[in-house]
C-alpha cells in the first residue's frame, strides 16, 4: 500500500491547489514538499486553465510548523551536504512564489511558523482565523529567521519585526492584519466554505472573501508598540537589551526573562540580517544572503544545541556558545555573512 503523498496537487475548476499533508508532523517542510510544490507552479505559471493557486493543509492541527528540524540538525552534525540542499530548495520555492504571476491564497489556519511563513507570507492572499498562531522562533534553537524573515520583518511597522526575530514571540489574527502578516480574518467554521466557493468561481475569490470577512479584535500589540518602537529601533542587541533594562515595565521586564533564552550568536545574526535586509533591492539577492547564513549556522554549535535542548532532550537548557552578547564578535559574524565560492552560492530558479 503506498503512503499519501507529503503534497497534495491538483487542479480543480482552474484552481491549482497545494495541500500540505505530513498532519502528524504539523506539515513541517521536507526538501521533497519544497520540490513538489516548484514542480506544480511551474507547470501552473504558464498554463491558462490555471488562474489561481490556493495553498492550505490537511487535518485540523495547523498550517505548517516550520522545516524539518531534526533531519537539518542531524545533517549540520555531519557534512551539512542534506541541510543545504534543503536550504537551497526551499529558498527556490520562497523566491518563486515571491514573483508568481498570479493570484495566490493562502490559507493559514493554525500554526504558521518558520517554513510556514516562507510559503504563505509571499502569497497575494494571507488569510488568518482565530486559530491562527504566526512566529518566527528560530533563536530559541540557534537558528535565524529564514525564509525571507530578512526581508518581511524590517518592513513591519514600528520595529515590530526585530522584536518578533529576536524574542520568538506567537502573535494571532489581529496582530497578524496589524503587521501586514494576514491580509483577511475569516472564521474557522467558514474555511471550508471559502475554499468550495473560490473552487466553484475562482473569479470570486475576492467578493467571498468580503462575503466572510469576520473581525478579529483589537491587536493586543497596539498596547506597547510605542515602546517596541523606541527600543527595538535602537542600534545594536546590547543597546535594546538596555534600554529594557532601563524600561521600569512589566513587558519589558518580560521581554528581558525571553532574550536571556535566546542564543547570543543568533540574535546578533537577526539583527544584521534585517538591517541588511531593510537596505536590499532585490528579493533574490537577499535569499543568497539568507543562504550564505544558513549554510554556515546549520554546522554551527549553537544550531546543533539548540535542536538537542528544544527537540530532543527537551531540557530546553541549551548551553550557547558563546554564552553572552558580548562574546559574539564582529569578525564571527562577518565570517557567518561571507559569500560562499561561487559554485556554492544560491540561486534562484532557471
């Protein structure tokens, strides 16, 4: 008896359709998903019974949790050669969906975090219910906020981006609309319903979508985001930590307690990549930033560590080296953002 196939794909009524389905895993990434899913919108791209790409999941646990951080951990523990070809496949998917030439939906009802972002934040369409739970977590694992995190993040109003990358911090539905995360808020009863309406008419789509527009509440974020603002604008990790420090509040005094969790190296990576990220042109040169920096931290101890003390051992007592801000240099940071040789380097698809 065959497996399910980790993608589902297929055209319904002109609607090409992506449903990720590896539920048990939370549909996190595999390098395989990545390339089904460029084989399906390359051959969609041009095809004219093809006029919108709607991207969801199976099962009832969430949109997508991110890659598969297990297998990049195992292979960063040996020649890295798996990591980058995951990497190097998932960024093509990221840079292809970024400039795809027609509508694409995506459906994010439930967990959307790391590789999850990478797929549904490029879309057209963003929709987000109340189950809707979006983060970038990566420095909780000595990781970073891929995926184009370098370019999405600094575009958010009031900082919100860095503070995002750096504290790991799970926001909803309302925050998502205020950060630019979610375009529409429906209810998750009315999921079903949208995606049979878009498959019956998908020229439509938006008239449904105004149809179910539901209201998500009011951002929790609005609350402090004055303060993100001020402190997350400043110039350097040291400097926000602080400004915290020096910020008499019970959320700064939280956001303190969830920065010591954080590896050093990484928040010090995140940093630099989105102010590297905020200055760049082009969405592609960007990606062969990001996969300079993956190629190398995926091999790194804090990454490896990182993985050991969240995913495996679950002690969630990483021991970061270096275990302190100060001991990130400069010079190790530039040696992470180096451009690799010329026949390493990423590049987006032919």
């Amino acid at each position: 008896m065959s497996e399910e196939p980790e993608v589902l794909v297929r055209v319904e009524n002109g609607v090409g359709r992506l449903t990720l389905n590896r539920p048990k895993a939370l549909h996190a990434l595999t390098t395989n998903m990545c390339r089904l899913m460029i084989e399906a919108l390359v051959a969609w791209r041009d095809d004219p019974a093809v006029t919108l790409v709607l991207i969801d999941h199976s099962g009832e646990r969430g949109f997508c949790a991110g890659g598969d951080i297990r297998m990049l951990a195992e292979s960063g523990a040996g020649d890295g050669i798996a990591a980058r070809e995951f990497f190097h496949t998932e960024y093509r998917l990221n840079h292809l969906l970024f400039g795809y030439p027609k509508p694409t939906v995506a459906v994010m009802d439930g967990i959307t975090m790391g590789g999850g972002v990478g797929l549904s934040r490029p879309c057209r369409f963003r929709i987000a219910t109340e189950r809707t739970t979006f983060a970038m977590p990566e420095t909780g694992i000595g990781l970073f906020p891929d995926v184009g995190g370098g370019w999405y993040l600094p575009r958010m109003p009031d900082n919100i981006g860095l503070w995002l990358a750096l504290t790991g911090a799970r926001i909803k539905a309302a925050d998502c609309e205020l950060v630019g995360v979610a375009t529409d808020y429906i209810e998750s009863r009315d999921v079903e319903r949208f995606k049979a309406g878009v498959v019956a008419d998908p020229a439509a789509m938006e008239t449904l979508l105004t149809e179910l527009e539901a209201e998500p509440g009011r951002p929790p974020l609005a609350a402090h985001q004055d303060e993100i603002r001020r402190v997350f604008g400043l110039g350097s990790v040291e400097a926000v930590v602080a400004a915290l420090q020096a910020s008499d509040t019970d959320w700064a005094r939280e956001q303190l307690k969830v920065l010591a969790t954080k590896s050093p190296q990484t928040m010090k990576v995140a940093f630099r990549q989105l102010r590297l990220g905020r200055e760049a042109a082009d969405f592609a040169e960007h990606m062969a930033l990001e996969y300079r920096i993956g190629a190398r931290v995926v091999q790194r101890h804090d990454f490896i560590e990182g993985v050991r003390a969240v995913i495996v051992d679950k002690d969630n007592a990483p021991r970061w080296d270096p275990p302190t801000l100060e001991g990130v240099t400069e010079a190790m940071l530039d040696e992470i953002f180096a451009p690799l040789p010329s026949d390493q380097e990423w590049t987006p698809l032919p």
